[in-house]
C-alpha cells in the first residue's frame, strides 16, 4: 500500500522552494524534529481514542512517524493516509512503516490545499504541519473536505515565541549580527508562530466551515541538540534564526564565529548532564469538529 502514486499536483514555488531548499536541512536535523520534539505529538496521541477500522489523514506527515502510530491504533482495518509536499521525507517514511510490517498505511506527496480529497476520513491528525500553509484557510477548507460529516481536526501548532525560548532566542541572538530577512525573501511559510493567536486561528476554522473549536494547551521539555554544537548547527540552519542566517548570504558567512559564540553562551546554560540542549515549549492541541450537517 506504500507505493508511489501518480502526482495529481503540480508544486508551486513554494512547495518547491521545500523540496529543493528546506528538505536536507530538515533532513540533517531529523533528530530534533521527530525525537526532540516529539513530545507535543506523544502527549495528544496517548490521550486520542481510535475506534478500531477508523480511517485517518495525517497532514504534513513529515518522515512518517505519528502515521505509522496512527496505523498501529486504527488496526488491520482501519487506513492511514500520510501526505506531505517534500518526497524526499516521504521516502523515509514508507521505509519505516515497512520495516514494521504496516500494509493499512500510504504516503503520497501532494499539496493539502489543492489535493481533490472525496469526504471519506473520521479523522484529520497533524503535528507541526498547519502552520506553514501559504494559505490557511484555504487548506483548512480542503481538509474539511476530506472529513466525513461529524469527522474530527486535531493540530498541534507552538504557542508564542515568549512560551517557545528554544525558536525564539535564537533569533534575537542573530538580530543582533544580522538584518531582518527583506521584501520578497524565500522562506517555509507563514512560520512556526503563525497559529498563536487563538483569536485568529478559531476565526480561521470557523470561515472554513468548522465548529466545536478548542484548544489545550501542552507544555513540556524539548531537546534541540546531543550538544551545544548540534544545537548551534540547527538554530542557523531552520527556523526563525536559520531564515535571517541564510537570507543574509555571504554577510552571515562572515560574521558566523561572532554568531556562534553568542549562541554558545545563549544555549550552553540549558544544557543536561547528557550534554543535550533541553529547553521548556509549549503549543495547542487544537481540536474542531466537521459538522454533520454543514
């Protein structure tokens, strides 16, 4: 069930600025992504009740693994559906869900806000993936599209940079060496603080045609580097610092060992006695319900 399915969407420069840009330096910090921060999605998903047979659509599903947890609780009968715009993850992650022996999952690489979906899952599951939509409220209403009437939305999207110290430090480290990233700068969308604002986010749902919206939050530990050094690697390689770093060419490449010793005394008092950067986050479970008549 894991094979590659033909493409019913063409990328546009945004999905391909991910694919050509984004996607190995995402992929070198695989670690962080999917290890380091997976207690947003742990929490959320030991906490979700599946009915056996349950059909399911992992958005942004990344390298695939709450997809393949997803696969575990909807059992033999049930059918998991994993789309994400970068195949470079997605191969990874039809590895990983053969390797455990998973025939009830498929990953497909497509863009969320143009896919034809036909109103057939119960439920719309996505970790970290709403928040860099080109636009929101469009992919909102082709998700709601794909849920049955009564089908349930839940995603997880950080709270404020004051709550998300580990994104939003780093970023007034750089600032201080380097400008903000001008008009017309490439980046992963929206961004990570994108979906913050409560207000907002509910206004968003609520003009794609969703109802019974909350939001709980989940506050805990995130681990962004096994060193001070990771840690540094990956703050100017994604991210709010890794944005400004890279727009900033070759005035970044010279002012890095500045940079770095700035991050160094910034990051080095969050470090355990494992060496790993582990710093407090926080984010909202969101939740809202397709109506059953609606």
């Amino acid at each position: 069930m894991n094979e590659v399915a033909t493409k019913l969407t063409e990328p546009t420069e945004y999905v391909q600025f991910w694919n050509d840009t984004l996607a190995d330096k995402f992929d070198r910090f695989r670690h962080i992504l999917m290890e380091g921060l997976s207690y947003h999605s742990r929490v959320p998903l030991e906490r979700l009740t599946v009915t056996p047979g349950s059909r399911i659509l992992d958005v942004g599903c990344g390298w695939g693994d709450t997809g393949i947890q997803l696969a575990r609780k909807v059992g033999p009968d049930g059918y998991v559906l994993g789309i994400d715009c970068v195949e470079q993850f997605l191969e990874r992650a039809r590895e990983d869900a053969h390797k455990a022996g998973l025939d009830n999952i498929r990953f497909i690489t497509e863009d969320v806000e143009r896919y034809p979906f036909d109103g057939r899952f119960d439920l719309c599951f996505s970790r970290f993936g709403m928040m860099f939509f080109e636009n929101p409220v469009r992919a909102m209403k082709n998700i709601r599209r794909a849920l049955r009437p009564g089908g349930e939305l839940m995603f997880i999207v950080w709270r404020s940079s004051d709550y998300n110290p580990w994104l939003g430090m780093a970023k007034e480290v750089v600032l201080r060496f380097l400008p903000e990233p001008g008009e017309g700068a490439r980046s992963c969308g929206p961004g990570p603080f994108s979906m913050a604002n409560t207000e907002v986010v509910s206004q968003q749902l609520e003009i794609a045609g969703f109802r019974d919206i909350n939001f709980e939050q989940v506050d805990g530990p995130v681990t962004v580097g096994d060193s001070v050094l990771d840690a540094i690697n990956f703050q100017l390689a994604i991210g709010p610092a890794g944005e400004v770093f890279r727009e900033a060419g070759e005035l970044a490449e010279q002012q890095r060992p500045e940079i770095e010793e700035a991050l160094r005394q910034a990051l080095t008092p969050y470090q355990d006695n494992a060496g790993q950067i582990v710093m407090p986050s926080s984010s909202w479970c969101i939740t809202a319900r397709n109506p059953e008549n609606g």
